[in-house]
C-alpha cells in the first residue's frame, strides 16, 4: 500500500464538509481539501460504463481507476441515472444500484472521491435527450404529438413518445429545451404534477440511504444544468435568477429534506440555471443555515453562455460569500474543441479562488448531448499533451489556510503558501506528475527550510512544526 493510499484510508471516518469561515472543503483533521477530477456519466441505456474490462471509449474500470489516481484525479462526478435506477415507477433497478455500489467501493481503493450526479440534458430521451424516466417525462397533453414545436416542425416518435436519433441530430441538442413539450415538463417535475417532484425525492432518498455510510462519496449533486420551466407560459422564468428563486430552491428544499431523513453527513450540491452571470437567484442553501456546512454551490464554465472565465469565477465567488457554502466547477470543457491553453487558464483561475473542478468528460461514453474527445482519442491512444496539462500540479490537501496556490503550465513552476495549523498533525499533500511534467527531475524549496518534508509516488507531504512558525511556502521547478 502506498503512503498516498495509507494517508487516504486514515482519513476516511467521516465525509468531506465545508468551513463556514473560509468556504473552504475540508477533511476532518481541518486539512483544506482540493479536488481535480473528470465526469463519468453514460447518458443511455444501460446508463453505467463497461466495469469489467477496459475500453478506450466506454469502460469505468479497475484501470481506467490507476489512470486517475496515477494522474492525481481525486474525484469523479458519477452519473447515477434516474432510468437505471427506476426504470419503471416505483420499483428500484437494485442490479444497478449495486454495480454502482461496487464501483464507488473500488474508487475508495484509489483515494478517490464520487460526487453522485443525477444528470440530465432536454429532461427526457422524448426531446432528443436524457435525464428522468420515460413515465417522468410528462409535458402539457397538447404538446405530446407536436415536438419540437415551435424551433421545427412536428417528429415522428415511437410509441414511447422518442423520436429518432436521426431526427433530433437536425438541431444542436440545447434548442430542445425550448420546444413547448420539454419546457412544461420541466415545470411539471418542479410543480409536482402526477407526484413526479414526489418521485424525483425518493429517487433521492433511495440513493442517500444506499451511500450513506460511503465517506469516499462527497455528495449528491440534486441535478445537471436544471432548465427554467415552462417559459412559454412564464417568460419571467428567462430573467436571471427567477427560475431559482421560484422553481429550483422550493424543489432543491423538498430532496434535502428527503436525503436529510437517511443521510444528514454528506454535502448536497445545488446548481442553479446556466445563464445565471450576475449572481443566482437562491437566497439560502437548501435547508438553511444549519447546512451550510454541508451544501455547495455546483457551477459549470462554457463560453458561451459565460462571458469570460474571469468573469464567472469572480461572480460565483460573490455567491459563495453571500450564501456562506462551499462551490465547486464540476463542469468544464476539456474537450477536443479546446487548446491546452485554453484548459490550463480556467485551472489556473480555479487555484486563484481555490476552487475544485472536474472536467468534461473523462472519455466520450453516449454523447448524445455532448461532443468531444478529452483524454482518450478517437483511435484510443492517450493524448499525452492534454494528459499533462490537465494532470497539473496541485495541493490535495493544506494543513492550514490557503493563501495562495500557483501553477504555469509551461514552466511547470508551482508555488503554495499557507498559515499552518499547529494542531493539524496530518502533513500536506502536494500532487505532480512526474513522469508528464518534470521528465528530468524536480526541485522543491520550502521557507522556512526547518519545515520536514518527503517525497513518495507523485507527492511530496510537509508536516506542520510544533513550533511558533506562522507562515510556510513551497515551490516546486522543473530541473
């Protein structure tokens, strides 16, 4: 067992949670917590990845696990589908619960953490996407036989209501949510028609109650990029922050309520509508004050509907002070269509605010409403120059409060400074990939040079002094 893993299977009594004074994730030494991760999420049937061999394109698997922790990728936003786990109403798919369960336990093996995703683009595989159950799925009976009115003419559908693949590849997939059948069936799961936000709660309550007892599970994440409802009968729902104020935060109360009946450890992640660039909507964390050290606001970054990704970051950290939670980028493209560059700033502004993220996605999976190869290529070889810039050096873990992180993805020079903390007796983590980063070796500084240090496997550990020094900072060059 490596000291990494060692380190990590130490930690694991209790979840991860958020301080409330720094907005900070944190362990339960007090340790300050970062996480760079992927998504895994397969949007169709049988909405779970290959687990048992390895494949370039659409395996989860024991290898596809020492890439990530190899590669110093700590989390993984897991979609756990609605239709997998309640294919038919009221009777949970437990065979696929358990593939799930099983995974989540081999992630903990690597010293990786599972953010459970209940993902969804366009709701339903009826408007030409993915998310909740056929039988969920429920728009306006007027609409049923006329999508996608009004951005195209009626499709043909099957009779389950799907129209063909062919068909919904004539429009990009994000104009589906604005046809009149996926708006009202967005506002009939936030206003509880046919019990469907009833359902949706058990769902949650069903998945809580099975993880509960995982401590490498850091959250729930309550829904993907929620749309704003039936804005053809509210056009009021397209202003920023209306949709979260008036639809997502009563739902987002109901499931924190039902996961907080089996589970009240766990972080829950609540992420507003995606074209929210002056601020959310939201005027509390779901469930009020008490949670705010177990709620997070999830955020995406994708230009557009994001302005820049200065802009987003500075916004949502106006949030993050407003609301008093935690936040996290659990999305961002580190797709084919971006140039390391472009990867490496959103990253590097991520370390400037202190924030975790995860890119999308980790491999292709079912891409019916996504696009792009990442770090697996079309001909399954890895692509090493995306693979280094996004295996970037970084603090997993601060024994102390973070002043200041760094990294140039073309030096490779990395610099961390923080106030440790005496009574923290667990060490700072820092991640490299030394292999992609510093072929030639590596050099680490650190001020005051009384501070005890070692190297093991792609992390160097500080330990704290017992002592009345106040401030460290470490640098790490290539040589």
């Amino acid at each position: 067992m490596s000291i990494f893993l060692a380190l990590f299977c130490v930690v694991r009594s209790i979840p991860i949670s958020v301080n409330t004074a720094t907005r900070a994730l944190q362990d339960e030494f007090g340790r300050e917590r970062i996480f760079h991760g992927v998504n895994v999420v397969y949007k169709t049937f049988p909405y779970f990845p290959i687990t048992d061999h390895f494949d370039s394109r659409y395996s989860f698997c024991e290898q596809d696990l020492e890439y990530l922790e190899e590669w110093g990728l700590n989390v993984v936003r897991l979609g756990v589908m609605w239709p997998g786990v309640e294919p038919v109403r009221n009777q949970f798919n437990m065979t696929y619960l358990e593939i799930v369960e099983q995974v989540i336990a081999n992630m903990s093996q690597h010293g990786i953490y599972a953010l459970i995703d209940c993902h969804q683009d366009d709701l339903s595989e009826k408007f030409c996407g993915e998310g909740v159950p056929l039988w969920a799925a429920q728009p306006n009976n007027a609409s049923y036989e006329k999508f996608p009115l009004p951005i195209a003419k009626p499709y043909n559908v099957s009779e389950d209501d799907v129209p063909t693949p062919e068909d919904c590849a004539k429009r990009n997939w994000p104009d589906y949510m604005f046809t009149f059948a996926a708006a009202s069936a967005y506002q009939n799961l936030y206003s509880n028609y046919d019990g469907i936000r009833d359902s949706f709660a058990a769902y949650w309550q069903k998945l809580a109650s099975i993880f509960v007892n995982y401590d490498n599970v850091i959250g729930y994440e309550l829904i993907n990029e929620p749309f704003a409802g039936d804005i053809f009968k509210n056009p009021d729902l397209m202003v920023p922050k209306v949709a979260d104020r008036e639809n997502l935060a009563p739902m987002y109360e109901l499931l924190n309520d039902a996961i907080r009946q089996v589970d009240n450890k766990h972080i829950i992640f609540f992420e507003p509508v995606t074209w929210d660039d002056l601020g959310v909507g939201f005027e509390n964390v779901p469930g009020g004050d008490e949670y705010k050290n177990r709620s997070v606001l999830s955020y995406h970054i994708y230009m557009p509907p994001d302005i820049s990704a200065a802009e987003a970051f500075y916004v949502r950290s106006k949030d993050l002070e407003r609301l008093g939670c935690g936040g996290f980028l659990t999305e961002y493209d580190i797709g084919e269509d971006q140039t390391n560059a472009q990867i490496a700033h959103t990253a590097s502004l991520a370390d400037q605010y202190h924030q975790s993220w995860m890119g999308w996605e980790y491999k292709v999976y079912a891409n019916i409403t996504g696009w792009g190869y990442s770090i697996f290529q079309e001909n399954g070889s890895i692509d090493l120059s995306r693979l280094a810039t996004i295996s970037r050096t970084y603090p997993m873990a601060v024994a102390g409060r973070t002043q200041e992180i760094s990294y140039n993805d073309t030096t490779k020079e990395f610099s961390l400074s923080f106030l440790p903390n005496a009574t923290i007796q667990q060490p700072t983590d820092i991640y490299l990939n030394a292999q992609l980063n510093y072929p030639k070796g590596y050099m680490v500084s650190i001020n005051p040079n009384t501070v005890f240090w070692n190297s093991s496997q792609n992390h160097i550990f500080i330990w704290n002094p017992q002592n009345s020094i106040t401030s460290i900072s470490v640098q790490v060059s290539a040589q």
